[in-house]
C-alpha cells in the first residue's frame, strides 16, 4: 500500500471511529480529547515497543507490506476501538497487549521469516487489543474526534520510527540491528510478563 492509501485510510479511520464514540456518547464535551489521543500510545512501554515493532517488521517483510502491515495494525485497531464503544467484551486485554510486545518482538528478530499472511493475522489480531485498551482510557466529556485522530496518528508516528529506524538499518547494511532490537522488545515483553517492568 503507497502512503497515499495508508494516508487515506488512517483518516477514514479516524472518522468513522469518530463517529461511532459521537453516537455512543452525546452531549460530551470538546476539551481535551487530541492531546489525549496522542499522548495515550506514548504512555506505556508496552504500546511504544509493540509499535516500533510493527513498523520494523514492515521493513522486513518488504514489497507491500511497507505500508500494508502498518495500515492494517490501524484498520483492526480502530475496529477494537469500536468494540469498546458499542459494549463488545474483549477478555484479557492486557495480557494480549503484553503478548504483543513479546511475539511481535521476537517475529522481528526472527528477521521476518513468518509467511506473510500469518504475520498480517497476528499484528492485525494484537491491533484489538490496543484500540480496546485505547478507548477506554477516553474520559467522559473529551473530543471524541479529537481523541480518535489522537491515537491513530499517534500510532501511525510510532509506526513511521519503526519503518524509518529499519529503512536506516538496511542501508547501513546492518540488518542485524533491527534483529537484536525485535530481541530486545521481546525481552520487554517477556519482563512485562514477569511484571518486572510497568506498562
């Protein structure tokens, strides 16, 4: 996908999520709600390394997936967004997240060698997980347009490092960097785990 189309569906994301928390929660009001969606995917380790994660697989994987791995991370996170929204349970939330962090670590230091339609399937199925968790921390009278653009371009930033930090590494022709940094973010994942860490 050309970063027209992933441009383009980053926003029709934004607007129907939008849209959908608008219906779900009238009356609120519009304070807030952009600083918020851009901080919130900044404000844990778990969120931060499982985006940077996605972008360097991106990388990896190559062709369309430069774009397509990101774009789907963002449909299926909005999807979960939605999920929250219209009451949909999601079990295991955090426990997902986390794993997210740890398998999608190790898929890139595994230097993308996943097929690829297993690779689209677990990032976008981790995506749920993180839209859920993003949508709930929407307070009660914030932005709901401005909390949706929030996180979304917010994820979409982390993204862009992650495919940028791989892009560098390959022309440095030192692959084997983004293969210890997929090491290094699953061992987050796994501290997570351990709760040795905090997200």
């Amino acid at each position: 996908m050309h970063s027209k189309s992933f441009r383009a569906v980053v926003m029709a994301a934004a607007v129907v999520l939008a849209a959908q928390v608008a219906q779900a929660h009238p009356g609120h009001g519009a304070g807030g709600g952009l600083s918020a969606g851009l901080a919130h995917p900044f404000s844990g380790i778990d969120h931060i390394m499982a985006m940077l994660a996605v972008g360097m697989l991106a990388t990896q994987i190559g062709g369309k997936m430069l774009w397509g791995l990101p774009a789907t991370f963002v449909a299926l996170m909005v999807g979960g967004g939605l999920m929250n929204v219209v009451g949909v349970p999601v079990p295991w939330v955090e426990q997902g997240i986390m794993a997210s962090v740890l398998i999608l670590g190790l898929m890139v230091a595994a230097a993308g060698r996943f097929p690829t339609s297993a690779s689209v399937s677990l990032v976008g199925f981790f995506a749920i997980f993180h839209g859920f968790a993003h949508a709930a921390e929407m307070h009660k009278g914030m932005s709901a347009m401005g909390y949706a653009v929030g996180f979304i371009v917010a994820t979409a930033t982390l993204h862009a490092i992650g495919i940028a930090l791989g892009l560098a590494a390959g022309k440095l022709a030192s692959k084997q960097l983004v293969r210890f940094a997929g090491a290094a973010i699953a061992a987050c994942g796994l501290l997570l785990f351990m709760h040795v860490i905090q997200a």
